[in-house]
C-alpha cells in the first residue's frame, strides 16, 4: 500500500467528526423508513402493519425518510434521490418493494436488484445501481406466490416472475461528485439492455423532512421555483440552490400525508406527498404546483431509448448561504453554478476514488480481490444511514398527533425502560433494507473494515455505543430498535481493540474512554446474567436466534434455568478483550495496573467455572463427546447438557490472549502474578501458560486447555461435521438426519439446515442451524492466528481424516481463503456466494453480492442480499489478512 496520503485521505483528515464539512452530505437516506420500530404508533407494536410499503407513498414520516439512491445532510433535513417510472407501473418507483415478515415465507425479504458500486469515506465520490424491469413491477404475484409457500420451500424472487427475461430492463446509474462541501453534482445513467426500444421516465426529486406537522417545531422550510431553478430555504441548513441539465418539467408538492386519500380526513395540503405520483402516473394534475412546496421533482419522458443506448441527466445541488438559525460555522458557500465544469468535476473525483483505495487496497490482493474488497467498502459507505430516534418522545407522543395509546407505557412494553435513548446520529447499518437499524454486535464487526478506509469513523461509532443517550445507565448496551432489552454478544471491547490498532495512532484517549464505560457493561453482564455467582452466564439468544432446539431468549418452566456454552465463552472473551485494553492502557499509565490483575483473575475465574460448577459438579464439557455444550440446571441443582454440536460449543476457542514478549517485559507486575499462581495454583496450568524460552517470555491465556482444544479442532475441521468448502458451518452437518432431544419430559429437536430456516424462531428471517456466517468465522480465524502465534510448532490433521497435519497458521491461511473464494469469480465468471436466483451472464456476475450468511454446502448466499455489514469482513481479509505480529 501507497504511504503517500491522497486526495480523499486528506479530506478525511480536514473532517474526521461528523460535524466537520466534507461529512455534512452523504448517502444517509434510509432504503427503507416504512415498517420500522420508529414509525410504530400502534397499540400492538405490529410495526409492519401500522405504515405498510402500499401507504408509505402518502404518508409523511416522523422520524426519518427513505428513498432510492438518495443523500441528504447529517440531520437529514433535505433528501435529494431517484424516482422512477417504466410506464407500466401501478405508482412511481420511489422506494424499494419487499415482504414484511408476515408477508415473507422466510420472514422480511426486499424483492428488488441494486448494488452500491463505488464510495469514498467523505461522499466526495459515490456511484450506484438499479435494476429496473420494463414490465410492471409484479407487487402482487410476489406477495400471493410467496404467501403459498412454507418454510420448507425457497423464496420467490424477482427473478422467479420473468420481468428480467431477455434482459428487458433498464440499468439506472446514479452518480455523485462533491464539487465543495456544499456543491454536490448528481449525473443519471440509463441504459437499455433490452432487445426493444423502450420509454423511461426519470424523476429525480428533492423534499424536505417534515418536521412542522408535529407541534414540535413549526417553521416551515420552502422551495420556490425562481429564474429557472429551485431556490431552498432552510433555517439550519441556509439557501441551496436546485438546478437541472435541460428541460425538465418541473413538479412541486407538499411531503404531507394525503389524509384525504388515506382516511377521507381533513386535508393539511391540497397537493400531499404523493402529488407527484399522481401527476405521472395517473395523470392528474390537480396535486402538484409549478413554483412552490416542500418536494419538488425534475420530470424528463425519456423516449424510445434504443436498445444498449445510454441517456444521461445532470443535477447540481448549491449552497448558497449559510443558515440564520444555529448556522453550522462550517457550511462554505458555493458560488459556482451550471455545469461548464461538471464532467471534469466528476472524472477528477472518480480519479481520486481510484487513488484512494490504491492506497487502501495492496497491489499484492490482485484485481479481482481488489474489485471485491472496494466493493465491499462501497457497500459499507452507503450503509451509513441516518438513525433518528428519541424513545422518549416517541413513548409521550407529539403534541399534533393524537394520545398514544396506554399499551405503549405498559410493564414489558417494547422499549419502555429506554427512555433515555436519544440519537440523531449517522449509524452504519447491517443491511440498507432489511435492517434500517443499528444492532451493536454487528455494528462492532462493521467497525473492523471501516477502520481501514476511515479510522475516526469507526472510532466514533463504537464511542457512540456506549455514549449516555445510548448506553444505559444499569450499563446495558443498546441491542437493536425492535428490542433495545435483548442481549447482543459482548464484541466492543475486542472491536475497540482492533479498531484502535487498525488507526495505528495510539489515540489512547478514544481507548480510556471507551474502556471506562466498558466497566459498567461489564459489571452489567455480571450483575445481570450471572444469576447464581457461579462465573456461567446465561445470556438468551446472543444473537444467534434459533441455534439451538428451543428459543433461548425465554424462559424455561419450572424455574430451570440454562446456563450458555456461548454466553460464558462470551464473558471469558470480554476479560480477555478489556485484559488486552487494560495493558495496553497500563503500558502508558501505571494507574491502569489494578484493572489489569482484576480482568486477569476473572479469567481464571471462568476458566475453571468452564470445568465445574454445582453441586454435583457436572461440566459443560463433555468428555466422550470432546465437546461444549449448554446445560439446564433444575432448581434442585441437579444438571443435564443439551449435546448438540453448534458454534455454541465451538466459541470456547475464541477466548484466548496472548501478551507479546515486549509487553511482559514492561508490566512486571502481570509476570509476578503469573509466577505467583504457578507456584501456588497448580490447577490453572491448562489455561494459562507461561512460555519461558530464550527469545521468548510470553503468556498465553486460553480458554480451553491443550488437549480440550486439539478434541475441538478435530471436530471443527471434519467435512462432516462443521469445515465446509466456504468456511465454518454454525451446526454439525452431522444432524442432516433429525436430532430429537428430551428436556424435562419435553420433546424437542434440531437439523443441520444449509440454506433457510425451516423454524418459526425469530420471524425465521435467519438461520443458525447450518450456514456459514462471517462474523462468527472471523472471530475463529483471528482466535487460530493467536494459537498459532503461541505455539508455533503445533499440528493438527487437516481435514480431519485426510492423514495429512499442517501447522495452525496454514490452517489458519486456508480457511481465510475459502472465505474470501465466496466472492471470487469462478471459471464460469459465477461467484458461489452470490444468491441462487441472481441469473448468471455478464451483466449479473460482475457485481458481487454481499448476503447475510451462506449455504453451508454450496456456498450460494442467503438472508438480506445487502448484508455488506459484517460480511464486509472479507475486505479486512483481503487487505490485512490475519497477519502475525
């Protein structure tokens, strides 16, 4: 990689907050805001149901506002996206169209094909595209012909109705370009790839948040049609220009609900949200203004576009005074205008993008890996989403609107215990679509790539966790919108951690920082999950909903309880992340040493509360099976393991640290400690090891002893159990026969299933009982490099029954590879990780697709097809690799 800094990275480093110039735009327009958490004002909490995708057209938002391709500022106050209409559509394609979770046979599910194809860290740079068929949208025959299969069948797709049949379809590019801070260029591309001439109609649009209707704030912001372009006015944001390359018709409304429409109530508007649609598509007039509103739209009638023809429309976005009210000190008024300097402006940043990740990405990855891994980043980028939500205010409801409804405030309701939790804050989401939200363990997994390409960032976004309008004051971290109360896997300590090595500037004060908030989280996990001080948690779901027979996120009857193989392999990790952090902090401030001794004994702790605990003394290892499993603890204190061989038993092997050399050298008083417990503790020889060599004095702490972890391994490597041509499975492909287990007279059972889930569990939107996920395999390579690292003569057969033993840091370098292979173009030009009802060609294989997890057979991706979150890991692998220190 270039050591030069370029273009981009000094503008990151001219605006490294998010209050700073070059962050002020961007793509922070949710892909979708209808069916959220937010926009719940229902007694029941079905939030799907209370604003469905076939009202989100004429209904004003409250919280936020979604779109296609779309960018606004930081707080979301302006929206400037794509519309778009191939004349045979019902209504004008504004947002995307997917299943909500009752709707999908595999819970929520987008029906739509676009790929964010490019993205520099300030949104100097962004590019995009869309898959628009040329046939009516088939709305209908997705929800009927998905609404007849079960769970034991596959989606049906887009691709599954023919609407892409012959290629007859348009390929809509967006493209944007920052000029300045204030002065962002938009350029459309459309082409035709259909074997016909074909009319499109391309609306770009531009609205305001509504933010007067709620008798909260009634300033009004405006649009007015001035000399031939769209003059904005905007207490915050100042004036901004609005100007279009041509002759578009021009279009404006009111981003209002149609209360008449809807409900046949009192009008606020006589030309709502929907005004523009009207107009287009059905013809009417009669809603839509020519030189005034609050939503305005550029309408070009693009005829009989020939087949592989490409038109192309332009749009600049101005500003052109700051704000009177709170005016950000920052905004620099533009004063160029028109497009004399448009094209060039857009060459010289798809230029400096180029620069960039030629920077980011080493020469050594090769083309292939480097398109993927810019990919992957691109995905990450126009991730980032604007997430505003003040749970309070939503509890209280607006003084405009009528009482919520007493349901809301009730005992258990949902959220009701975080009424603290107010953010207005760029958040990177786990997918644009089927996760308008942030969850914080997979945000801490974003964080790890982001690092690479924007270092403050990823900073912030962990800072942001455990900041007081997040983090709750028992300590709890926030887990995700449709329950903030549910536990997520304790990730932040070790993200922060590599986040902090990743910026390579000993920021120790984004470090202290996080870690002090970090105590409370982790006296939380104590206080809360450890119900009977044994050192074994319990935990819930950990975020692999339906891993195991039974929800584990409820309770279990008779006052049983389960203590978690994984929960408490958690916890071990979470000591060894805050250990790592508190050495790190000690190196540089002796005062930190006390933390370190008190992360240090919690350890040993667990460790040999891993071995033993009750009365009886049973242990979640089971010694014939050479596996971890849960166990269910009766009130009498009497035990059973549940043996089912799942990532649950696999995760004791991520807790493990080993200190450098150099680093025991500077902390004497952890060495005194160590020999302190070696001459006095005999028993914690199998976890802890003092290597005494003569270039080498490190100490490594692990989980699971020598022996436990060579049994683990063998099993994790085995074909036929959990190693996969593409990785780790979460379930032993051992069960692909039915596993019925009796609990307490109960029957239950689990199967190895590589694709989707066949279980109601959480929506059965996800699966744990088979497929390969990144975030999971990740943490296992990362724990195998510091095996490696430690013991460096170590072997193990690979794969297990080959009679072939390799070295832990060859193992190590394999699996990452078939990690990364997912994404790779095979002979064919097909990717095995791209989902089975993408079509193969070359209009299709050059885009690689970034899923929620993967078949645990063939590969081919699965979940939320824009999952570019935690999957997005691959570029980290690509650009870094596991190396050794």
């Amino acid at each position: 990689m270039s050591s030069q800094p370029t273009a981009e990275h000094a503008r990151i480093a001219a605006s490294p907050t998010a209050d700073d110039p070059w962050r002020l735009w961007g793509p922070y327009v949710s892909a979708r805001q209808w069916g959220t958490v937010r926009e719940d004002y229902s007694a029941d909490g079905n939030a799907w149901d209370y604003l469905p995708f076939d009202e989100a057209h004429r209904r004003a938002y409250r919280w936020g506002e979604d779109g296609m391709a779309a960018v606004c500022d930081r707080f979301g106050f302006l929206n400037l996206g794509v519309a778009l209409w191939n004349g045979n559509d019902d209504r004008l394609k504004e947002r995307y169209f997917g299943l909500t979770n009752a709707q999908g046979n595999h819970g929520e599910d987008v029906k739509e094909v676009w790929w964010p194809t490019d993205a520099t860290p300030t949104h100097s740079y962004a590019s995009w595209l869309y898959r628009y068929p040329q046939a009516a949208f088939p709305y209908d025959e997705l929800r009927a012909a998905n609404a007849a299969r079960t769970r034991a069948d596959s989606e049906f797709e887009l691709t599954d109705t023919g609407v892409f049949a012959d290629d007859r379809f348009f390929d809509v590019s967006v493209t944007y370009a920052k000029a300045t801070p204030t002065d962002l260029l938009m350029r459309i591309d459309v082409t035709n790839h259909g074997p016909d001439a074909s009319t499109l109609h391309l609306v770009p649009q531009a609205w305001f948040r509504n933010t007067w209707a709620f008798g909260r704030d009634d300033r009004t912001p405006t649009m007015k049609l001035v000399d031939g372009t769209v003059r904005l006015e905007h207490a915050w944001l100042g004036s901004y220009r609005l100007e279009a390359d041509g002759d578009p018709r021009i279009l404006f409304c009111d981003n209002e609900t149609d209360n008449v429409g809807l409900w046949g109530a009192e009008a606020r508007t006589d030309c709502p949200k929907n005004g523009i649609d009207r107009a287009i598509v059905h013809g009417d007039d009669t809603a839509t203004r020519a030189d005034h509103g609050t939503k305005v739209a550029f309408w070009w009638q693009l005829a009989d576009v020939g087949p592989g023809e490409t038109r192309t429309v332009r749009l600049r976005l101005t500003g052109i005074a700051p704000g009177t009210d709170r005016s950000p000190a920052h905004v620099d008024p533009a004063s160029s205008a028109g497009f004399t300097d448009f094209d060039t402006t857009v060459t010289a940043r798809a230029a400096e993008a180029d620069e960039f990740y030629r920077a980011v990405i080493p020469a050594s990855a090769g083309a292939e890996d480097a398109h993927i891994a810019r990919r992957a980043f691109a995905g990450l980028l126009w991730g980032k989403q604007l997430f505003r939500y003040g749970v309070g205010e939503w509890l209280e409801g607006d003084p405009a609107g009528p009482p919520p409804p007493p349901q809301r405030r009730a005992a258990g309701a949902r959220n009701v215990g975080w009424a603290h939790l107010d953010l207005a804050d760029v958040i990177s989401m786990p997918d644009e679509w089927e996760y308008p939200w942030f969850a914080s363990w997979d945000l801490a997994f974003h964080t790890v790539p982001l690092a690479l390409v924007d270092p403050e960032f990823a900073k912030d976004q962990i800072a942001l966790m455990v900041r007081e309008w997040a983090q709750h004051p028992n300590g709890q971290l926030p887990a995700y919108e449709w329950n903030f109360d549910d536990v997520n896997p304790p990730v932040h300590a070790w993200a922060a951690w590599l986040v902090y090595s990743i910026a390579g500037e000993q920021d120790l004060e984004f470090l202290a920082s996080v870690f002090s908030k970090l105590l409370m989280n982790f006296s939380w996990w104590v206080n809360r999950k450890d119900a009977d001080g044994s050192y074994l948690f319990e935990g819930g779901f950990l975020g692999m909903d339906n891993i195991g027979p039974f929800d584990r996120s409820k309770p279990l009857p008779d006052g049983m309880r389960l203590e978690q193989s994984d929960a408490t392999s958690w916890m071990a990790f979470y000591s060894l992340s805050m250990l790592r952090i508190a050495v790190e902090l000690a190196r540089h401030e002796h005062s930190w040493s006390p933390t370190v001794r008190t992360f240090f004994e919690y350890f040993l702790r667990l460790a040999r509360a891993m071995t033993d605990f009750g009365s009886t003394g049973i242990s979640l290892w089971d010694e014939q099976d050479g596996f971890y499993y849960d166990a269910i603890v009766h009130p009498d204190g009497s035990s059973e393991r549940l043996p089912v061989r799942s990532l649950v038993g696999l995760l004791p092997l991520v807790a493990v640290e080993s200190v450098h050399p150099i680093v025991v050298e500077q902390l004497p008083d952890l060495l005194d400690e160590v020999h302190w417990l070696e001459r006095r503790d005999t028993g914690l020889a199998d976890v802890l090891r003092h290597h005494e060599r003569h270039d080498d004095s490190r100490i490594t702490m692990a989980l699971v002893p020598d022996d436990r972890r060579r049994r683990l391994l063998t099993r994790m490597l085995d074909e036929a159990e959990f190693l996969s041509p593409h990785g780790i499975r979460s379930l032993s492909a051992a069960y692909r026969e039915q596993l019925t287990l009796d609990v307490d007279g109960g029957e239950f059972s689990v199967r190895y299933n590589p694709a989707e889930s066949d279980s109601d569990l959480f929506g059965g939107n996800s699966n744990w009982r088979g497929p390969v996920w990144f975030p999971v395999n990740f943490l296992l390579l990362d724990a195998l490099q510091t095996y490696a690292d430690a013991y460096p003569d170590a072997r193990i057969e690979y794969p297990t029954g080959s009679g072939s033993e390799r070295g832990l840091a060859e193992i190590t370098t394999d699996l990452m590879q078939r990690l990364v292979q997912l994404f790779r173009a095979g002979e064919s030009g097909r990717r095995p990780g791209t989902p089975r009802w993408y079509p193969s060609g070359q209009l299709w294989d050059a885009h690689p697709t970034f899923s929620e997890y993967f078949d645990g057979d063939d590969g081919s991706g699965l979940g939320a097809t824009h999952q570019t979150g935690w999957t997005a890991l691959v570029s980290y692998l690509i650009c870094r690799g596991l190396a050794t220190e």
